[in-house]
C-alpha cells in the first residue's frame, strides 16, 4: 500500500483499539496517522511521531487520504455537517465502524458520492486478533482490497453483505464482551475448586486460546469433532457438559445474542 495519511475521527475506546492495532501491526511506520477527540486529555499519554493528535476535525479531514469515523452513532451526521465542506471525492475513502449506520444513510448525509467501507471489527485489534467484517457501496468496491490490507495487519477480515452487518456487530464485536464474560465464570469456577484467581484465571484464558486454536488449526473442524475428543463414556467432561445444557447454556447464549441484534435494530430507529 503506497504512503497514506490515515484520520480517526473519535478516538475514543474503539479508535484508541485500531490505533494500538495499527501501531503494532506496523502500518504506521509508512504511513501517518491522525486522531481526533473533543477531549484530548485522554490521548496525552501518546508519544508517536507518526501520530497527530487535534480536535479540529475538518483539519484532519483535509490532510488525511482514508477517514475512519468512529463516533457514536448520533455523532456521525452532526460530524459528516462539520467536515462536508473539505471532503473530496477525488481524494477521500471513507469507513464507517459506527454501529447501526447503514452506507445508504452516510451517502444521503454526503454532498458529493464517495467510496465508502463500513466495517466493524473488535477491541482485539488492540492486539492484532480482530474480526473485521466489511461491506462497501459501488464506489468503494476498488478500495476494499487496500482497505482489506489495513485490517489483515490487525486480524482477519471477511466481506460480506450490507444486510448481515447488523449480526456481525453482535457476533464479532458485542462477542467480544460475551466470551470475556465466560472466561470470568470460568475463572470463577476455578476458584471455586481451589485454585487462587491468578492462576484460575490463567487457566482460564489460555484453554479459551486453546480451543479457539484448535478450530483455526485444523481446517476448519468442528467444535463437536473437538467435543468428541475430549468426552469419554460416564466421564467428567459430558457430566459437565449435560449439565451445562440442562441449565440453558446454549440457549441462553443463543438469545442473548438475539437480543443484541434486537437492539441494533431499536438504536437503529433512533438515529433516523
């Protein structure tokens, strides 16, 4: 990718995460990047050259060839009136990780047609383990494989339809919250059975890396063949198991999943 001026419009948890994530996954050592905050008081600890830190919106519009917008989603049409005047559709692509905001949405608030990337990617990318799921409109068609290439330096990427990036938000990026949330039970149990929660914790994370590696590794295995392995006839493993399940496991993972995309769909109405 040739040298390319990079705004983060709204650094904050989120464009703070994609920050650290482009850090070290190495893109910023050709490439500059600039972020913005209305308070920048939580980005003094930043000492990058590569790295420009301001509150005026519009001059890091003017200066940056890729604008990632990371506001909330009330924000965005409000910030879209703030640097209309110095976008530039021969110059600018712009993507969106702003939940609930569909392309069409962005284009009607845009004076001029633009490439335009939503993705949605999560805080893993802080330590290059992110799932990006991204989607594009005609124009940003030629751009996503370039757009592809900052995101694969950060995890992995799949492009898919508009329509289902309402469930990857909830799959990817609130799954994010979800498994940390098993772990911790997990962590708990642990320490239910004796051990201190250091180290219960520590078992914890790295079996989660352990499984989770264990299906990238093997070409695409299943998790019941992985299951399969580890279950033996009257053992500990599908007692716990069965138990699990006889107490909602599955099924509450399932509607707790559908209940966030329900959601969306409610912040969605809000920010017609």
């Amino acid at each position: 990718m040739k040298q390319q001026t990079i705004a983060i419009l709204g650094a904050g948890n989120l464009g703070l995460a994609i920050y650290k994530g482009l850090k070290k996954g190495g893109l910023l050592e050709n490439n500059k990047l600039i972020l913005t905050r209305r308070d920048i008081s939580g980005l003094i600890g930043i000492k990058d050259p590569s790295v420009t830190i301001t509150t005026e919106n519009p001059k890091a519009v003017e200066e940056a060839d890729i604008i990632i917008f990371a506001v909330q989603p009330k924000q965005l049409r409000g910030l879209l009136q703030e640097v209309s005047p110095v976008l530039n559709p021969d110059k600018h692509t712009l993507i969106s990780v702003i939940t609930a905001v569909t392309i069409p949405e962005m284009e009607e608030s845009l004076s001029g047609k633009f490439p335009i990337i939503r993705a949605m990617p999560n805080t893993a990318i802080a330590v290059l383990q992110s799932m990006t799921c991204m989607a594009y409109n005609d124009l940003g068609k030629s751009k996503i494989s370039m757009v592809q290439t900052i995101f694969n330096c950060v995890g992995k990427t799949l492009v898919i339809q508009e329509e289902l990036m309402q469930a990857a938000t909830v799959v990817c990026a609130s799954g994010i919250a979800f498994w940390m949330r098993f772990i911790r039970a997990t962590t708990q149990g642990g320490v239910q059975l004796g051990f201190d929660a250091e180290y219960a914790q520590e078992i914890a994370v790295q079996t989660c890396l352990g499984a989770a590696s264990l299906l990238a590794g093997n070409g695409g295995s299943h998790p019941e063949s992985e299951i399969d392995k580890v279950t033996t006839p009257q053992g500990c493993t599908i007692s716990g198991l069965n138990e699990m399940e006889h107490n909602g496991l599955s099924s509450a993972l399932i509607k707790g999943l559908v209940k966030s995309y329900e959601r969306i769909n409610k912040m969605k109405e809000t920010t017609k």
